[in-house]
C-alpha cells in the first residue's frame, strides 16, 4: 500500500500544480454549470408556478369562479382535467398534484357558516410534502376568499343569515339544542348587522376600508375559529411511479450531472496525459527502477485518478446544491452512482494513456475521444433534445449511461433494480477499460 | 575481488537490424569504479538500461550481486532496492520541488519515518542542493537537475550505482564537487558504474575503462593498462627555424636534447599518450569528431 499511496500523492500533487489541467478538472465544469444555471434561472420565474390538474365535479358558477382565480394566481398553474387523467397524471409523476372540486362546493359557498361543506381532494405524492403543503395553503385562502366576500356585502350577509335561520328550522339533521344554538346565534348575528353594518355606515367606511375589512376577516378565516371549518380538504396518497416518467425537479437536476461528467472527462485526460508524461519526461524509468511491482505503479495512477474523480463529484454537487438548490432525491443512489462513474472513468483514464506517444497527441486523441463521447452520449445536450437514433446510437457512449446514472439517482427515482443495468455498465467499462489499458501499456522504451 | 556484476555476450537491438550493444562482456568488481567511455551513440546508455533490467536483451545475460550475498537478475526486486540509476536522460518531475522529488522516490523505495526525513535531507545535501529543496525543479538550471537527477538515484543509500553521463552540462565547480563525492561513496563501499564520453573523467575517476565502440568493448583495462597497450609512444612537437616537428619516442627527453643541438629550438611541446589517443588508435577516429 506503501508505493501506491506515495505515487498517488504525488500524481493528485503534480494535478493541482498544472494549471490547464486543474482548469479542465474543476474549471471549466463549473463555468459549464454556471453557464446554463444563469440560462435557466433567468427562465425560472415562470416556472417558479407550480402546474395542477384541477377536476371540477361541480361544474358551478362558484367553481369556475375558483379555477378562474387560480388561473390568475402566481402560485399554481390550473389546468383542467378528468379525475382519472389527473389521477394517471400524478401516478406517473407528470404532474404534482391535482385537485378535485367536490359536487356541491358552489352550494356551501353560499351557506359558509353551517353544514359539513363537501371535501375537495387534493392527490399528491406523499414524498412531495411542501409542495402540498403550498397548494392546500392556496386552495384554502382562495376558496375561503370567495367564501368572505359575503362579509363585504352585508345586505348580501343578511340574507344569508335569515335563508340560515329559516334553514335551521326546517333542518331534519339538527338537534333541538343545536338547532336552538344556532337560531339564537344566526339571531344575534342579524341584530348585530343591522346595528353596525347599516349601509350608511359601510358607505363611509369607501372602498378601501372595505379592502382592508375582508384581509381581516380573511385572517381570522384562514385560522379558524372554534372548529369553524370553511374549506375541507382531503388529502390523497398518490404514490408517484417516477420510473413511468420523470420530470427533474429542478432545471439544473439536468445540468448537474452533465457539469459533473465534463469534470469526470477532465479527471481522466488529466490523470491519462500524466501517464504518457511520465514515460516522455523519462520518470516511468525511475518508477521502473524501484523495487515495486508494475501493478503498482499504474494501481497508484489508478488510485490518484479515482480519488480525484471523487473529489470532483463532490465539489460538483455541494456547487449545484449551493448555486442552483439542486436537491438530489436519494443520496446513497448518488453515492453508487458517483462509485461506479468514477471506475469508469479510471478504465477510461487508463485507455486514453495508451492513446498517443507523445504529450500532445495523447491529449488531441484523448479529448477527440472524449468529445465524440459527449457529443453522442448526451453530455453537450441533453438526450431527450436529440432525434431517436441519435437516443439509440448514445448507449455506445459511457456518458450516457453516467449521466443516466447520476439522473436516476437525482430526479428519476431509481430503484436499485433501475439501477443496475446503468451501473454494471460503468463498470464494465471501467473494468475492460482498465484491463485493456494496461495490457497495451507498453513499459519499455523503444519497442523491440 | 569477486565482481559484483557480471554481464555476458550482451547484445541488443532497437529495430532488429542494426544492434545497438553487440556482445559485450564484462564484469565490475566490488567498490570498483568502473568506466563506460566512447562517442555518442556507442551503446553505453543501452549498455546500461540493459544491466539494470530497464530493457530486456536478446541475447547474453545480466548479474548483480551483492557482497557477500547471492547474485541475481537485475529485475529481482531484492537487487532493485540495492541498485541506484541515474539515467541520462533526466529522470524527475519538473513541478515537483527538489525535495519533492527526491522524498518520493525514496517512498518508493521504501523509506518511512526519520530514515525517509534524514537520507532526503543527506541526498540534497550531497549534491550541493539543499538550499534549493524547495523550489520547482522547473527552476533549477540544467546542472542543477542533473545534480538532483543523481540525488534521487542515491537517496535510498545503494550498493551499486550507475551513472550515465552524470556531469553533462555541470559547470566545473560542481562536478569537482561531484568526483569528490563519489569517490567518498566509494570509500564507504559502493560500486560505480559510470558511462562518459569525457576521456578526462574516466583518467582522473576510473579503476578501469572500457572502451566502446559501434556496440562493442574495443579494450578494457585499467587506465594505465590501457595507454601502455593501446596509447603508443610520447610525442614530442618541437617548432623548429620555420617548421613544427612530430616525433614520436619512448624518451622524449633524449630526443629534446638531440633537437637542441641540431638547431635553434623555439618552442617545445610534450604529447602523452592518453586515452584520446588510445581511442584513436584503435577506431582511427577522434573520440569527439
Ligand atoms: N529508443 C531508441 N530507439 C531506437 N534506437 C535507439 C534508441 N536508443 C538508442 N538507439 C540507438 O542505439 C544506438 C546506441 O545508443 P545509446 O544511447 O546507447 O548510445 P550512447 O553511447 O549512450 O550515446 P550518447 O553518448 O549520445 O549518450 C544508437 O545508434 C542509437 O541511435
Ligand atoms: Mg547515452
């Protein structure tokens, strides 16, 4: 372990001393994520709203009233759907969520402060807890709007209230202490309003004092009071299946793996370069020399290589979780994922080392390489912008299968199972890259 | 003595036509300094990248023994760590400090701890670097690479050293300094082999030399042996009324006398057969064209 490490150290000393290989390394991935980060940030605005699917069962003035409201809302997108294509839609991990307006809400909403109001249905994924939480925070402030601008028009509110105690006492579903509760309270209530709220009153209170009225009425709406229950929501676990479809959650969870595969390419040039280095600069002699065996030396180059691969994964990833608030969705899948792209890239590494004779052709070859690489496995652009064949011909690349990797582990919710089949990949590839490499590593100088 | 390296019918070839090493034999005896002279592209540096396992021959064989101990082939990693190589060809990272380099090529040899702090510091110090550990060896000049290319082939304290061409490009001063060191080391028990196309440093350093030539040994002796057999007679170039005079003579002094008295004698001066000459003798051409 000894040899191995010194020579490790040595090559990850020799890397951050050498500038234009450092700047491949960390550099330019980073100006490459920043690049496009600011493209999409600048795009983020509009899509900052979060697109629901709202099912209206109701088919009321009220309801469509609401939509309408919604549709104005910054927060939320409605679009208008059957109950099962929203259910499907959310199912597959289409949409966030969808909301059902329930069969009777224009009737409640004229009668606010009695009778169980029907329950709208929220579906979400269980897993997408703030964003649910945001959109039953919507529905609810603009339901009970709609609710409490009865109290902007008192003699709107009056009727109300005498429809109320009329109601009341024609209620079969009442009990006569109750019913008597509320016939005195819907009584009060009347009294009330025609002491305070009498036109004349409301006249002079204008526009804005009646603005400013509904906020407070809102406020205290919103809280509840005494088990006052203007707007029920029921909420509805619809566990998204992410692998039916998968919609990154963030426009960076895109550009974060392809930032991190321009780092991983560099690693390898750099550490394959320095191979190549070493037999023109005549240290590979030295290395020769020492009682250590030829395994050893290129372990240590292998073992340099990897540990800065890991580095650079990790740099990229506290950047794109600092920079671009990338929250990846399962970080032991981003761990096996980083493992197995990091072999790959050693057996990448080690394959480019026997690319060229020289320094310069050994870097030409190496990055004509790596760029075709890119090119065709979705590290320039992002696959699913490119024709079929060309989705197709892709699985030939490495980057491919990383970026996979890294995307399955960072928004597409992959399972191990999913996992499989992108990670064996890698490291196959890391393992023949190797092997190969290293049998056609030729130690002597001069071929005889 | 019993020799510490033996090498026998050594031949090797680059393209499989032209041989480079065309059977060589010999053998370097313990604490020796041995010298490897000729012109560029005699075979000296193939000579020795063979005789420490760097190339594989294709044909003769290679031995290095230590004293006292078993011999074996140079790639044996028991041999390795007792055989220190300063190639030619400088052999050191260029963004890597002086001390650096010569620190990490002691860890592959397999130096830890205070051994590792304490043979650094006493190989960089041998060459007259110390002061310089800690800049670039992008920095240094060209005899300062090549003075820390040698400290790193001596850091691991080896029996047996082979030098090529260790003093190309180091500036009197300092190769002064280098001789003295090596004949210390010698005096503490090493072995040297040492390549040189510099007849001067294989007189004033060397046990024995041998000559090469196109591949193969023209002669091997001590230096001494060498010029009586191969260096012919002293020759004395008088300049005499309007022309010089050659003669060639086993008593110069004699023969000084004898043109004094012949005529007006101006100027006189004395040729000593050297290893210039015997190289000339025996290839018919000048050790530097
Ligand atoms: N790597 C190589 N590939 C092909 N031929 C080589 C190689 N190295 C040396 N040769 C050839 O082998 C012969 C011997 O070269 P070598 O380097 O051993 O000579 P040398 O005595 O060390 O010369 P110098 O004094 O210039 O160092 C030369 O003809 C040279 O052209
Ligand atoms: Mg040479």
């Amino acid at each position: 372990m000894g040899p191995i490490f010194a020579l490790a150290c040595k090559d990850l000393r020799l890397l951050v001393r050498d500038k234009v290989g450092f700047f491949f390394v960390f550099g330019f991935p980073l100006l490459f994520g920043l690049f496009f980060g600011v493209i999409f940030k600048g795009a983020g605005s509009s899509q900052g709203a979060i697109t629901i699917l709202v099912v209206d069962d109701d088919q009321s003035e009220a309801s469509k009233a609401l939509i309408g409201k919604l549709t104005s809302a910054a927060e939320v997108k409605p679009i208008v759907a059957t109950y099962d294509a929203a259910v499907d839609q959310v199912r597959k991990g289409e949409r966030v969520a969808y909301v059902r307006i329930p069969k009777g809400y224009g009737e409640s909403a004229r009668r606010p402060f009695w009778g169980t109001p029907p329950a709208f249905e929220l579906g979400v994924d269980p897993a997408r807890k703030a964003e649910a939480g945001m959109i039953q925070g919507v529905i609810t402030q603009y339901a009970v709007r709609d609710v409490m601008k009865v109290f902007s028009d008192p003699d709107a509110l009056r009727k109300q209230t005498a429809t109320a105690i009329e109601e009341v006492s024609k209620a079969e579903d009442l009990t006569p202490v109750q019913k008597g509760i509320m016939t005195a309270f819907f009584g009060a209530l009347d009294s009330f309003m025609s002491l305070t709220l009498t036109p004349g009153v409301a006249a002079t209170d204008g526009g804005a004092a009646s603005d400013g009225n509904k906020e407070g009425a809102e406020a205290g709406a919103s809280i509840g009071i005494g088990g006052w229950e203007p707007v029920r929501i029921t909420v509805n676990d619809v566990r998204a299946d992410r692998r039916l479809s998968s919609k990154p959650n963030n426009p960076m969870d895109i550009t974060f793996p392809q930032c991190l595969v321009w780092g991983l390419m560099g690693c390898s040039a750099a550490f394959g370069i320095s191979l190549v280095v070493e037999r023109t600069r005549g240290t590979l002699i030295r290395l020769r020399l020492a009682p250590i065996a030829r395994w050893h030396i290129l372990a240590g180059k292998a073992a340099a290589c990897f540990l800065m691969l890991l580095a650079v994964s990790g740099v990229m990833l506290v950047f794109a979780m600092v920079a671009f608030g990338v929250r990846p969705e399962n970080y032991g899948m981003l761990a096996v994922a980083i493992l197995c792209s990091a072999i790959c890239f050693v057996g990448i590494m080690m394959l480019l080392s026997v690319c060229g004779k020289t320094e310069n052709s050994a870097g030409g070859i190496g990055w004509s390489v790596l760029l075709m690489m890119a090119m065709i496995g979705g590290g320039m652009m992002p696959l699913f912008f490119m024709p079929k064949w060309m989705q197709s011909v892709a699985s030939i690349s490495p980057i491919k299968w990383t970026v996979l990797s890294l995307e399955g582990a960072v928004f597409r919710g992959y399972t191990v199972t999913d996992m499989a089949l992108p990670c064996g990949v890698l490291l196959g590839i890391g393992v023949v890259g190797f092997a190969v490499g290293a049998r056609l590593f030729t130690w002597q100088e001069g071929s005889s | 003595m019993p020799p510490v390296l033996t090498v026998s019918g050594l031949i090797k070839s680059y393209d499989g036509v032209r041989r480079a090493v065309d059977g060589v034999t010999f053998d370097v005896k313990v604490r020796e300094i041995f010298g490897l002279l000729g012109p560029n592209g005699a075979g000296k540096s193939t000579t020795i990248h063979v005789v420490v396992g760097l190339l594989v021959p294709d044909g003769g064989e290679v031995r290095i023994g230590a004293p006292g101990g078993s011999s074996g082939p140079p790639t044996d990693p028991a041999v390795r760590s007792r055989v220190g190589v300063a190639p030619q060809a400088l052999a050191i990272y260029e963004e890597l400090t002086g001390e650096e380099n010569v620190r990490f090529f002691a860890q592959l040899q397999g130096l830890r701890g205070s051994e590792l702090r304490n043979r650094t510091a006493a190989a960089l110090q041998f060459v007259e670097l110390h002061d310089r550990r800690r800049d670039l060896a992008r920095t240094y000049s060209g005899g300062m690479k090549r003075r820390l290319n040698l400290a790193a082939a001596i850091v691991h304290d080896p029996q047996f050293l082979f030098l090529d061409e260790p003093t190309v490009g180091v500036d009197p001063q300092s190769r002064n300094a280098i001789f003295e060191n090596i004949l210390a080391l010698r005096e503490r028990g090493l072995t040297v082999m040492y390549t040189t196309h510099y007849m001067e440093e294989a007189q004033r350093l060397c046990d024995r030399v041998a000559i090469m030539d196109q591949g193969r040994i023209l002669a091997l002796d001590t230096v001494d042996g060498l010029v009586r057999a191969h260096g012919g007679k002293s020759v004395v170039v008088a300049a005499l009324d309007g022309r010089e005079a050659r003669i060639e003579s086993d008593d110069p002094i004699s023969e000084l006398v004898r043109l004094k008295q012949s005529g007006p004698l101006r100027d006189f001066r004395l040729e000593q057969p050297n290893l210039e000459r015997v190289f000339l003798n025996l290839t018919g051409r000048q050790l530097r064209d």
